[in-house]
C-alpha cells in the first residue's frame, strides 16, 4: 500500500477504545500480564462470549496480539504504543469513584506503567536521576531525555547495558506523565531496563495479579544513595 494515499484511520480506533468493555480489558492489560479471555471477561464484567468478540476487534485493529499456549490463548498488547495509548487514556480521563476498593496508597506509592516504574518511587528516581546530570533534556523535544557521560557510568555501575536499551526498537529515554503523581517518571527502553535490573536485584518487589510494587529494605537502601525516599 502506499503511504502516500493513506491516511490514520482515526475514527476506527476511536471506535475501537470507546467501546466501554473494550476500554475495561485494555485497561486490565495494563498489568503487563497476558491474559486470557476468561480471565479479561471476568475483570470486565462481561459473558465469555461477549468477551471473545471484543477481542477479535482489538486484535483486528492491531490493539492486542494473542499467543497460542496449549489450550489456552493469552492476550497482550500488540505493542508498547497501545500500552502508552492506555496509559494517556488514564490520565486524561476524569476522575470518578472506584467500582471496587482499591490499594490507593500503595499503587500511588510504587507500580508498574506497563514495563517501567511509576508512582512517587518513579517520579522520585527520575528527578533524582536529573538532579544528579545523569539525564538532561533533549532540546529538540523536551519529552525526550538522553544519558550524560557521568550518567552512563553511573548506570552502568547498576549493571545496566545502555547499548543494548538504545538498540531496542522503542524510544531510547522519555518523560511519561504520572497520572497520581502529575509529574513526570522514566519510561521508554531506559525505564524498562531499569525497572528489570531493580526486580533482578531484588530491590523492588512486585505483587502478585498486581502492578504494584514494595520497596525491599536492600532497594531502600539502593534508593537512599540515590537521593530518593522509599
């Protein structure tokens, strides 16, 4: 097809998201788990049945992918797009009270945003990481952040291949609006690597079925030399 007599179709994907069952399980999504339809029918209050048709929507408007896993098919994001799609939808939206009661201070404390740390734990690590000169601004695009000399060797020290977070195929380093906190967190290939070095580690600890994060006393530690309060 050529991309010259093509255009974004938005009014399709608008349809697509504005569907309140399908906004519901993308938003479950959001805890960075695959999963099933039965499992996305159940969190958004829908039959089965109805479930599945939902989804091959998303799937058919490239929102999510399915893998196939013995008898049973698991649902993701189709990319990291979707994911910050989802996360932009959460921020703008207005507020309303909660259907069921949820963990508010420690979701707003620590979670995960998508693959990258979020929370005052987020925003926390990134001012410090910019307070420090370890990220400076792009002054093309102030969204985007790249790492200083005195970054990488400071990032590096964490045991993080900064070569290899600039080689995936995403934004290297941005700005992601915190929808708790307003202010900004670290996402992009940087955030995530982050986040996976701070669980491999063992300074952060994810709950289950969550995205919600407990700081250990170890990463407690690590986040003190850091300048950030866990």
């Amino acid at each position: 097809m050529d991309e010259r007599t093509v255009e974004p179709d938005l009014v399709r994907i608008a349809s697509a998201v504005g569907d309140a069952s399908r906004i519901r399980m993308l938003g479950l999504l959001m805890e960075g788990r695959a999963l099933t339809a039965k499992e996305l029918a159940l969190g958004a209050g829908i039959e089965p049945a109805t479930a599945t048709s939902h989804l091959k929507r998303l799937q058919d408007d490239g929102l999510v992918d399915v893998t196939l896993q013995g008898r049973h098919k698991y649902f993701r994001f189709a990319s990291d797009d979707v994911a910050q799609l989802v996360e932009t939808l959460m921020r703008i939206a207005p507020r309303k009270p909660a259907q069921k009661e949820l963990p508010k201070e420690p979701i707003r404390a620590a979670r995960y945003c998508y693959d990258h740390l979020a929370g005052s734990l987020g925003t926390g690590i990134l001012s410090a990481m910019l307070r420090k000169g370890w990220l400076q601004s792009d002054g093309a695009d102030a969204r985007q952040l790249h790492v200083t000399g005195k970054g990488e060797k400071a990032i590096a020290r964490w045991g993080i291949d900064i070569d290899e977070a600039r080689a995936r195929r995403r934004q290297f380093a941005c700005r992601c609006l915190d929808w708790s906190e307003r202010q900004d967190h670290l996402g992009g290939a940087l955030g995530a690597a982050i986040a996976e070095r701070f669980r491999a580690e063992k300074w952060i600890e994810r709950q289950k079925h969550s995205r919600v994060v407990r700081v250990t006393t170890a990463g407690a530690d690590e986040l003190r030399a850091l300048g950030v309060r866990a």
